[in-house]
C-alpha cells in the first residue's frame, strides 16, 4: 500500500500512534460524530509539538481533543487530523503544585491532589474531561474553577513554531471562557497551586459531589454536560425547565427529564438533531425571556 507525504510523516515520527478513519461517535461523550480521516496520539510532549508543527506548515486541517466530553461532531466526520492528547497523562507534584499534563484525565487530577494531602481540587472529580480541556473550558462546578487554582499552563503555539507559558491572569479566564479559545495554541500541560488539607475531609466533599451529579445528572445517557453557559444572573437549566422544555425531543436527541441542562442522545441522534433542538430551545427563551443564551458545547466540523 502507498503511504501519503502525512502517513509517511507519522510512521517516521518518534513517539506516536496513529490510524485512518477514525470514528469519532467512539471518542465523544455524546457518541456523534462520523469518521476523521487520522487520529493521532502523540506520547511525549516534544512529539505532540513536532506533530502540530507539521500538520501547520503543510497547511492540513486539524483539531486537538482531551476526552471529546464537550463537543459535538458531525455526521459528516472531520476532514482531517484529530490530534487526541490522551496518552499525556504524566501528574507530579512539588509540595503544594501539581503538574499535569493536557491529556491526565481531571478526575485522577482531583485523586492525586487528595491523596498528596491537598485542596482545592475536590470541585474537578466527576467533571470527565482532560486537564488540556478543562484549562480551554475553564472548567468549573459546585464551589471551584479552573481560574482560582491554576498558577500557569505550558502551550505550544503553531504560528510561530514556540512553546511558551502563560500565567493565571493571561489566560484571560471568564465563564467557560480562556485566552486559549482565542490565541491558536495548543496547551500541553499546566500546574495548579493547591494547599494542605485533611485527606479525609478532602475525600468526603469529592465523594459528596460525586453523590450531587449522580443524583442529579442524566450520566446514563450520552451527552456532553451542560450544553448551554449561564446567563449573568439565570440559571440556565431553569430557564429551560420553566419554559416547559423538558423532554422536548428532535430525533434521537432530547432535553433531559432529569436536568433540563443537559442535552441527552436517547439513541441515534444526529449532529443535526442537537443541532436543530439547541437552535430551538435558544428561540424560545430568547422569545420568553429575551436573552439569548449562549451554548457550551464546541461544534467541530
Ligand atoms: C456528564 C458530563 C458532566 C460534565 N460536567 C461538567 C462540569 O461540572 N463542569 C464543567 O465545566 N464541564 C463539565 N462537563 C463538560 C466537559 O467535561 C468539560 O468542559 C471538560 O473540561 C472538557 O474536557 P475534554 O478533555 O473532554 O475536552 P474536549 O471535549 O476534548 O475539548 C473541548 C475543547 O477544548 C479544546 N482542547 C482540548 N484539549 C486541548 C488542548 N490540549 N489544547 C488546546 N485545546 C484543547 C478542544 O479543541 C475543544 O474545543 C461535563 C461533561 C459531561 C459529559
């Protein structure tokens, strides 16, 4: 078989993996999506830089996923590269800052600062993204964000072929928002400042939160959390519920009964179906309450 000028690339490149068609339904918590054509997973950070490098100077379309647990993919697939930073999973610590790399899932980034005797992650366990994306998301939930205890994030940045470090404040952080949304770069690790506390009572508010989203999240569905931001001053789901939304349903795709939040897959359901009943629920609240609230969910075509 002839290998293309981007396969032979791949196979030379130390330190990666990857493969043609990719189905990216498999690789999204929303279980949407068709197929890329290549995925690949860098292992070292230097491999992860050489890859991106590449596909920039040669022009080739690409995107860099965590876990795919805020996108949405579609059925079309992605007529390109999908760079999955997965297998950068290293997390160490120095007294009270943790180092993580983009791919470390933030749920073993929450165990790691609990069983190293420190706070300020509890909020992170049971969010099922990757440190890289939740540092692009500025992740958050119940009395924690990103924003409050990230002391700076190493990125590498395509247009000038640079890794570089930005501190707290240049991450320009606002609700799920980040410099990164803006600047290009890809972020390859970041290092949270936490402080010493009692492993137990770390543990019982991880466990507590844990217990909230169980009871209170459609989890056993596939979906991609909340879809929409909050509003200043809603609460987005209860907008939702109060314009009597709840279970609307396009398709296979459907607000939940449970939380009026979260968009759910019943089985089945297409981009276009989220598509269309996301577009739908925001004309009705605007109609009602005239906001125009904004989505949460990352569409990737
Ligand atoms: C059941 C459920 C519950 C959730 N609960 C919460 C919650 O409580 N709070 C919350 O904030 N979110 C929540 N989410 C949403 C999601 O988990 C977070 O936004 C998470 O931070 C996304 O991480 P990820 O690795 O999956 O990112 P992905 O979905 O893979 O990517 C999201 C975006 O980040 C970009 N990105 C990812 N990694 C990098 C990188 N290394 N460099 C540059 N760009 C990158 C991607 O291109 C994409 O645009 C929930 C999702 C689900 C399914």
């Amino acid at each position: 078989m002839k290998l293309t000028d981007t396969e032979r690339f791949f196979e030379e490149c130390a330190n990666i993996e990857y493969e043609k068609d990719v189905d990216l339904s498999l690789r999204s918590s929303f279980r949407i999506g068709g197929k890329a054509k290549y995925g690949v997973w860098p292992k070292s950070e230097s491999a992860f830089c050489a890859v991106i490098d590449y596909l920039t100077e040669e022009k080739i379309k690409f995107t860099v996923l965590g876990n795919g647990t805020n996108v949405l993919f579609s059925d079309e697939g992605y007529d390109g590269v999908v760079v999955f930073t997965t297998s950068l999973k290293k997390i160490r610590c120095s007294r009270n800052t943790i180092y993580a790399e983009a791919g470390a899932a933030f749920n073993n980034l929450a165990a790691f600062a609990r069983n190293s005797g420190l706070s300020g992650l509890e909020f992170a366990y049971g969010i099922p993204g990757t440190v890289g994306g939740a540092v692009y998301m500025n992740a958050g939930a119940y009395d924690g964000e990103v924003s409050k205890i990230l002391q700076k994030s190493a990125y590498f940045d395509p247009v000038l072929s640079k890794r570089g470090e930005l501190y707290n404040r240049s991450h320009e952080f606002g609700y799920r928002e980040s410099a990164y949304m803006k600047n290009g770069c890809v972020i390859l690790s970041a290092s949270f400042e936490l402080v010493p506390g009692d492993v137990d009572e770390i543990n019982t508010k991880m466990e507590g939160f844990l217990a909230a989203r169980r009871e209170k999240q459609p989890l056993e569905y596939p979906s991609a959390g909340s879809a929409f931001k909050r509003y200043p001053g809603y609460f987005t789901a209860k907008l939702i519920d109060e314009a009597g939304l709840k279970g609307l349903t396009v398709g296979g795709a459907q607000v939940s009964l449970k939380h009026a939040g979260f968009i759910i897959n019943k089985g089945g359901a297409t981009s276009s179906d989220v598509k269309t009943l996301i577009k739908r629920i925001q004309d009705v609240i605007f109609e009602k309450n005239g906001i125009r609230i904004e989505r949460e969910v990352r569409y990737i075509d």
